[in-house]
C-alpha cells in the first residue's frame, strides 16, 4: 500500500496578517504559549509558514518597507506543535526529538522570495560601512532555481530550508536566558564593541510587548501582559534550537531537539531559498514563505545526548 499524503496540520494564507491567520501564529519563546497542533511520533505532516516579516515585506521595487521594517515583529513562527507517542503520553522534558526533514519548498502560487540589507538608521548590519541605505532584491523560483531582476544575468539553485526551528523553553531556562542576556545589555559581562557603539546595536534583543505575538493567548488581559513581558525573542539560537540559520539543514536531514516541558511545542519559520554561511546583513539569505514536511521521533533512550549538545 502508498504511503499516507503528509497530514496537513497548519495553513497559511499569505494574503492575511499573521494574527489572522486559522491557527494564530506567534513570534516570541515562552512555555505558556498554547500549542495549535497535535501529531503523533512517526506521523508524516505538513507544517506552512509565512516569511519572517508576515508579509511585511512586497514583492515590488521600493526598499522602503526594508527602510521602516519593525524588527520587534521578527520572526514569525508557524505552532507550536504539540509532540505526543502512540499511546497519546505527551513528549517529557529531558527526552530528545529527531526531527526529519522530508520534504520542502515555496507555497504554490507565491514562488519568490526577497534578500536585504537593513538601512543604518534601523539596525544597520555587519556591512554598514558599505551598504548604509536599505537595499531590496526580488527573487523569483523557477524549480530549483532563482533569477532577479534587481541583480540581472544571475540564476542559481537555492538549497531550501527553516531558518528556525525549536522548542519551547521551561519558565527555569526562560529565566536563564532572560538574565544571562539582560547582563549583556547591562554591560556586566562584556563591555560594547566600537562597532556596537558606532552602530549602536544592542548586544542582545530582551523581551518586549511591542510587536508580540503569542498566539491563543489572549491579548488585552493581564495573562498576555505577563507573558509579553516575559517571553524570549526569537533572534539568537539558543539551548532550544531556534535561529540557528543553518544552510543544510534542508530535505533528508534530521535535527536533535531537546524536550523542555510537557509536549515540546514545537515551531518553526523564517525559511529560506538559499542562504551562505551566516546573514551578515541580517536579511542575507533569500527570505520566503513555504512548507515543510516532517516526521519525528521522541528518542527518549537517547536522552543521555543531551550533555554533548
């Protein structure tokens, strides 16, 4: 008998904001976001996301919404997805997932996808000295392949994959990395760089209500106030996964993910066409909207791996 079509288990629609979407999107870490999907381990199932900007970002030849983008908003992220065995026992923290990429791609009908550099006066980049004005480039997909009309004569093939994927962290690893970033900002552990001053770019993103995303948690309420107040950036990779913007983490390849609370509340997003070694203008890979298609395993006789992460 074929094997089963992968489980459809959250949809996008690029057409809506990230808050409208039928299964709330978030962009923020914190244990107490609800997850919006269940799958089973062994499953095959199909997760789509919107880009990192939920659509902030147009297909046209102005780089005046890279000039103004809102970086509080980024990234948004596609869960999270609850990871339960056969018995419906939920993942435990200090298991290890597997995570397998099966397949990936572009959304039909909105194959293209948009590299950048950040205006100096927004963030800049590593590359500030040499770009400080917001730059944009349109790439279009054809098959495995990408052109621009912004960057004529060039077409190369990406290698697609999820700029981040993680788990949820335990309000205990929460608090760590909240304080251990908060003494960064602070200065405490390391003095700013003349680049950090120059460009003045802080040395971590700490938590904060504007722009947050969380999800089914009910925003206007005390609860959401809290958790807002509380939850983690999605900007730097961390003990979770997260950002981790690696370029061949791509179709056939498995990621090791540890389990922080009941059910892991799994997410993923901010995948790309194609990306080189790093984003050193912070918008470097080609950003795009897409799916994946995953199958995991709760490896919890490997649990052990955990202290050589």
């Amino acid at each position: 008998m074929a094997p089963t079509t992968p489980r459809p288990v959250i949809t996008v629609d690029v057409w809506k904001k990230p808050w409208e979407q039928e299964k709330p999107l978030h962009n923020r870490w914190h244990p107490e976001i609800p997850h919006v999907a269940q799958v089973v381990e062994g499953e095959v199932f199909r997760v789509e996301t919107v880009d990192f900007s939920g659509g902030a970002i147009k297909d046209n030849d102005s780089a005046e919404d890279i000039k103004f983008c809102d970086a509080s908003i980024a990234h948004y992220l596609s869960g999270p997805i609850r990871i339960i065995d056969p018995s419906g026992a939920p993942a435990r923290p200090g298991d290890l997932l597997a995570v397998e990429i099966l397949d990936l791609g572009a959304l039909a009908g909105n194959e293209w996808g948009f590299t950048a550099s950040f205006d100096r006066e927004n963030g800049g980049s590593f590359l500030t000295d040499h770009f400080p004005n917001a730059t944009k480039a349109i790439w279009y997909f054809e098959g495995i392949f990408a052109y621009s009309p912004h960057i004529p004569g060039v077409r190369f093939p990406g290698l697609i994959h999820p700029g981040l994927i993680g788990t949820a962290p335990s309000k205990e690893l929460l608090d760590i990395w909240n304080a251990r970033e908060a003494s960064l900002v602070n200065g405490s552990v390391q003095p700013p760089t003349l680049c950090d001053i120059l460009h003045q770019r802080p040395l971590a993103n700490l938590p904060t209500p504007k722009g947050s995303l969380l999800g089914l948690v009910e925003k206007g309420t005390a609860n959401w106030e809290r958790i807002a107040d509380e939850a983690a950036r999605t900007i730097p990779g961390r003990e979770n996964g997260g950002n981790c913007d690696i370029k061949n983490l791509s179709k056939g390849s498995k990621v090791y993910l540890p389990v922080f609370i009941e059910g892991a509340n799994l997410s993923m997003g901010d995948m790309h066409f194609s990306q080189g070694d790093g984003e050193i203008s912070f918008c470097g890979a080609i950003e795009m909207s897409g799916f994946l298609v995953l199958k995991i395993y709760d490896h919890r006789s490997m649990a052990h791996l955990l202290v050589l992460v």
